[in-house]
C-alpha cells in the first residue's frame, strides 16, 4: 500500500504531510475525503500553542465553523505516537469525536497518546508525518496570537489554508 501524500499551500509556505493508510485506515481515508472535497481551501489555523501544537481544519477566514461529516471512530491505538512533525486528529473530551479538524505537533506530546480504552486513555490519533515545510510548520507556530470569541490562542493575522491537495496516491 502506498503512502498518499497532501500539499497544504498555505499564506506562510508549503507543507507536504504523508499519511499512514496501514496504521490509521479509517482516519487517512476520512482525511483524503476532506481534502478532494475542497473541505480544507481556505480554512485557518485557529489554534497555535507554541511547545505544543497547530490546529486547524474547521473554521474558514471569517471564523465560520465549516460543516462536517459524521465523527470517526478513534484509530489512536494503532502504535503511531504523538511526535515532533506528526499529524493527528483533533476532537472534543469525547474520544470517537474527531470529524475535519487536525494538528501538527511542534514538539513530542506523549500525553496525548493512547494508553487505553477508556475516557482519559484513549488519545489523539496520529494518522500522518510531515514531510516537507516542517519550517513552514515552525514560523506558523511562532506567530503572535490572542483571543477572538470564546476561543484563545488564535493567530491575531490569519494563517490560512489557501488550497489542500492531494499530491500522490
């Protein structure tokens, strides 16, 4: 099986991710459904926590939450970890909830991975490495932000998605 490949051009530079279809199925197909429906064009990264994590995938320009599918089912069990250049899937408290939304760890985040099947153990699943534009990746996280609504950590100059495609399959 071969590992497919998605180009996010964004307003700060290109970011080649690989995704994992062995390990993470269900995510990757999910993921690639997202972004051949343009789902991805135009969207922000809404949240840039600096030693942490960029987030983004669910809200466009105007901080509009786009629409989405049906929640996926939570494939953090399947041995991939949270680490430095990795991409995994966002969600709520509730671990089969992630849908359009992902993030790129800017550092290792073990605590976030899955340790068991139960509430607090479940984890975020990493379905994907960076490849290229981990630099772009790291001026991104850089970047001033504050408040907007009820959400912090918000860029204060939008950071956006300007196209997402897939570029091998």
């Amino acid at each position: 099986m071969s590992h497919p490949q998605v180009e996010l051009n964004t307003n700060k530079g290109r970011i080649v991710l690989e995704l994992n279809p062995e390990k993470a199925p269900k995510t990757v197909a999910n993921f690639l459904s997202y972004v051949k429906s343009g789902h991805y064009d135009g969207v922000i990264f809404h949240r840039v926590i600096d030693n942490f994590m960029i987030q983004g995938g669910g809200f466009d320009a105007n901080f509009k939450e786009k629409p989405t599918r049906d929640s996926i089912e939570n494939e953090a069990d399947n041995g991939l970890t949270n680490e430095e250049g990795t991409v995994a899937m966002a969600r709520t408290n509730a671990p089969h909830s992630a849908s359009a939304q992902f993030f790129i760890n800017v550092k290792n985040n073990t605590f976030l991975n899955h340790t068991g099947k139960t509430p607090q153990g479940w984890g975020y699943a990493v379905f994907g490495k960076v490849v290229e534009g981990m630099d772009v990746v790291n001026t991104i996280k850089k970047v001033k932000t504050g408040n907007r609504g009820y959400h912090s950590d918000v860029p204060v100059e939008d950071i956006v998605i300007e196209s997402a495609k897939v570029i091998s399959e």
